[in-house]
C-alpha cells in the first residue's frame, strides 16, 4: 500500500475524476468474422481458420449472432443504436494478434449515448446517480500470449490463437464517476445488465470482462480536468477499487510536492499493493485507424433493430420492482433474490407453484439466508432445495407445522444434508409446542363457546378441561399437553 497516508485535509483539497473502459466477451457460437468455435478452454490452436490466424487472402464474414448481441448490449445500456455502423482497422504489431491489425469501430460505433444509474449512490434529490455510457462498440479479440507456462520452459513464451477473433463490446464510460466505490457500483452494475441481457458469461477469471481505469484528480471546484491515468487490465472489481484508491493516493502526493501527472498507462500489482507505469504517452500506439476496406458498413434496421429488441429479458432493475410489488418484498430482498439471473429464474418458478410465494421468499431469505451464512454454505450447495422450502412454506401456510417446528427441521435438514422432504417424511412433527399457534387455537374455541367460559369466569374451574379438551381436538392431537393447560388457565383467567 501508499507508504505515506494523505490527511483528510489534503485529499478534501482535490476533487477525483473517473472512466472506465469495459470490455466483454460476447456469449456467440462462433468467432466475430469466421465459423471458429468461440469457446474458452480448447487445446491451444485448435479453434483456429485462415480468416483468424490473418493469413493471406482471408477474408472476413461478419457473425449476425455477434450484431445482435452487440445491440442488445447496447439497449440494455439505454444507448441509441446506429443505424449504419463501420468497422475500423486498428494497427498495432503484437504477437498474439498475428492480423497486424484488430478489427474495431473508431467513429461510428454501433451504440452511443446510454447511462448506468447508480442505484445505492443517490443525489441530492435522491435519484440515483446516472453515469453516461459514451459508447459501445464492436470489436476482436486478440489471441493470448503464455509466459513461462511450464515450469522446465520458464523463459519461453508460448502463443495460443483460440481467442483471436473472438466477438468482444468495448464499452467506454463517461468520467462521471467521482470515487474508487462509484466505479465499483458502476461494474457491479454493468455485470448484472450484461448477465441479465444474455450477452456475456462476464467470468473475469477466463477473461470475459476485462476493465481499464482512467482516473485523474484537479482542485476541487475546478472546471478543467486533470491529466488521466490509465491502469490496464485488473481482473477483479475490487483490485480495480484498490487499484483506484492507490492511484489517487499517488497522484496527490505527487501534486502535493509540486509535481505533474504524466499521462501514461500503469498495471497494477496485487501482490505489493501498487501500480507501477507500462508506458508513457511517448510510447503510445499510433494506431492509424482506417475504415476496414474488408467489411462493408454494418446497417442493423429498423426492423431488425425492434426484433432484436423484442428478445431482450427482463433487466435487473425492472425485475427488481417487479418482484417487489409481486411478492412484497423489502428492496434489500429483492437485491438477493435476483443476485443472478439463473436463481431469480429458479426462484420465481417454484415461488409460482407455492400457496403464497411471499412466505417463499421470506424463508429463503430469513431462515434458509441464516442458516447458510451461518455454516459458510454457498446457496447452490444449500441442503433445502427451493422445492423443500415451497413444501415447508405450504406446511406454514396450512398450519400444519408451526414457525418453531420449521425451524427445528431446517437445523436438522442442515446437521444431516438431507433436504426438507426428506426430513419432514421422517420427523413429522407430532407436538405442537409454539404457544402462538396454541394461544390461536384457544382464541377460536373460546370465541365459539361464550357460554362456558361464562361459566368457568363464574367460578366454575373445572370447565377448563372441556377447553384442554377442544383445543387438543383443533390440533389433531399434536398441542403440547403441559403448555396447553397453563395456556388455556392463562387465557381464561386473562
Ligand atoms: P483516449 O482517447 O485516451 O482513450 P478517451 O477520451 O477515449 O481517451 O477516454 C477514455 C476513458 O477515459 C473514458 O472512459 C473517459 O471517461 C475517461 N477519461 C477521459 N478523460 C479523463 C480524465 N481527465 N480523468 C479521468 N478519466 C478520463
Ligand atoms: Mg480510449
Ligand atoms: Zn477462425
């Protein structure tokens, strides 16, 4: 970390000025420009044609697949669609881009003008903070470069094609965000539009999202914005928070002692907690970029743009209020109910067969919730199925089972990893011990037997087993004997 620590004074002095640059893979069959398989994890070389290893001649076929993904992004991303799109040429030589050039858009990209909203950053007026998306446009991947892959080969580099070509959106913020958390949020919510729009499995870890921060800072108040820098490539969205905040740190202090910031491009390193600079704008690309003579300009119409629209899912955000009228949920609730698509989906469709999906809702989140944390258990690996809380939920609904009685199943779901049809088979609770439930119970038959319970205020006690007596029958014979005799004289006497 930073060896020196900035007062609170000095840092209020400066004001923080934040873009990010997204890239993400897009989900399609095949490559962007060329029938290779786009799939993460082949032998190395094996997903490879002329067209994406560059050799002579090739020519490129743009994937309709990739268009539409491309455009989704860009709605799901609130930005207006061009109709009339264009490829660029990209110049730079790097060895795992054997082209000598990458396919990308320069000036016409095919989304612009979009937002992100911030929804746990509100303004003053309490609307979420809107972070303006710039663009979103289509490009290729390039291959991957293994450095010291094997460990009797340390000092050789080996070169791995497969990703060459591959469909990706770069998609470029605006500098609205003012904080290493505003970014945070920022990609947090990224992630889940793109996951929930279907486009990309976002799996940093295989390089699905890739992030470059473009952070400077001024003087507070000021108008003109600081020289940026870029640090490349943090493939976690809390190292980029790290990455940020050290950053930031960095440059005051250089400010502070009356330097300039060099515009340049940092990496950042984990390990020791630091960016340390890649290269500085002397040495940036001249990327030369030209229209691509290969491809000619990309038209999504309107038509095709509406019925491309019309496949869009519903988004997080949508979903959210949706789920939060449908089964009255608390905001925080719905945040973990739709954590991903997959398990919203899965929810909704089992909450949909219970007899009320709010009590659903409720266990998952409360009694399932706790129980997991509390065991360090991963949802998908929970011993209750969301068919077992449905049963247990319906169990609740019917009265068969008290609150008490659920709670002890889920503990012993939990101790033997059995599921709740399971243990409920078994275990079928044959006592009721939940006072509430007992006290319900009591209230009915005293509403429905005024004349005895005259009797027995009259003085007449022994007329209290006739209520042991009723309250037993309503419970089919499962009320604690003890509890219901102490409850009933309660009752009575009160
Ligand atoms: P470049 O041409 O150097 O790539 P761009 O104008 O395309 O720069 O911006 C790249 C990213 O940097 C965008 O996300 C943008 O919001 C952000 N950015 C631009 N200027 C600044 C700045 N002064 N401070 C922080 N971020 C910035
Ligand atoms: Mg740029
Ligand atoms: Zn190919």
């Amino acid at each position: 970390m930073p060896t020196v620590s900035l007062s609170p004074e000095v840092t209020a002095k400066y004001e923080v000025v934040i873009g990010l640059e997204v890239h993400v893979q897009l989900l399609t069959t095949t490559k962007a420009f060329c029938g290779c398989a786009n799939h993460y994890g082949s032998a190395p070389n094996t997903n490879v044609c002329p067209v994406c290893l560059g050799l002579p001649g090739a020519l490129p076929v743009l994937n309709r697949q990739a268009v539409e993904f491309a455009s989704l992004t860009g709605l799901a991303l609130n930005c207006k669609i061009r109709e009339r799109s264009v490829f660029a040429r990209k110049n730079y030589f790097y060895p795992d881009s054997p082209k000598g050039y990458q396919i990308s858009q320069f000036d016409k990209p095919i989304a612009e003008h979009g937002w992100i909203d911030l929804l746990d950053t509100p303004t003053s007026d309490g609307s979420p903070k809107r972070i303006g998306v710039t663009r979103a446009h289509m490009e290729e991947d390039a291959g991957k470069s293994i450095h010291d892959g094997f460990a009797d080969s340390a000092t050789r580099t080996y070169v791995d094609l497969n990703r060459c070509g591959t469909p990706l959106v770069e998609i470029v913020s605006e500098p609205d965000m003012r904080t290493p958390d505003e970014a945070y949020e920022y990609l947090t919510r990224l992630k889940e539009i793109l996951l929930f729009a279907g486009v990309s499995d976002c799996n940093m870890e295989e390089g699905s999202l890739r992030c470059d921060a473009n952070v400077s800072i001024m003087p507070r108040g000021a108008k003109q914005f600081g020289t940026k820098v870029e640090v490349k490539n943090v493939n976690s969205f809390r190292y980029v928070r790290a990455a940020l905040e050290y950053e930031i740190e960095r440059q005051i202090e250089i400010v502070e002692a009356g330097g300039i910031i060099k515009q340049e491009t940092r990496l950042w390193s984990q390990p020791e907690g630091r960016t340390f600079s890649m290269r500085s704008k002397e040495q940036a690309h001249d990327y030369r970029y030209f229209p691509e003579p290969d491809l000619p300009p990309l038209v999504v119409s309107e038509e095709w743009l509406a019925e491309i629209a019309s496949t869009m899912p519903e988004l997080p955000e949508a979903r959210r209020k949706r789920m939060i009228a449908e089964y009255e949920l608390a905001e925080q609730d719905a945040q973990t109910l739709t954590a991903t698509r997959e398990f919203a989906d899965q929810f909704e469709e089992v909450a949909r067969t219970a007899k009320s999906p709010r009590r659903v809702a409720n266990l998952l989140l409360s009694e399932l919730g706790g129980r997991l944390k509390a065991a360090g258990i991963e949802l998908e690996h929970s011993p209750v199925s969301l068919r077992g809380i449905v049963q247990a939920a319906d169990l609740m609904e019917e009265g068969k089972i008290s609150s008490k009685q659920l709670k002890q199943l889920f503990d012993i779901c939990f101790e033997k990893s059995e599921d709740f049809p399971t243990v409920y088979e078994r275990e079928k609770p044959q006592q009721i011990s939940d006072a509430g439930a007992i006290e319900a119970l009591i209230d009915q038959v005293i509403e429905a037997n005024p004349a005895q319970v005259a009797q027995y205020r009259g003085g007449k006690k022994t007329v209290a087993a006739f209520f042991v007596g009723q309250v037993m029958r309503a419970s089919k014979g499962q009320a604690n004997p003890a509890l219901l005799n102490e409850l009933v004289t309660k009752k009575l006497d009160g």
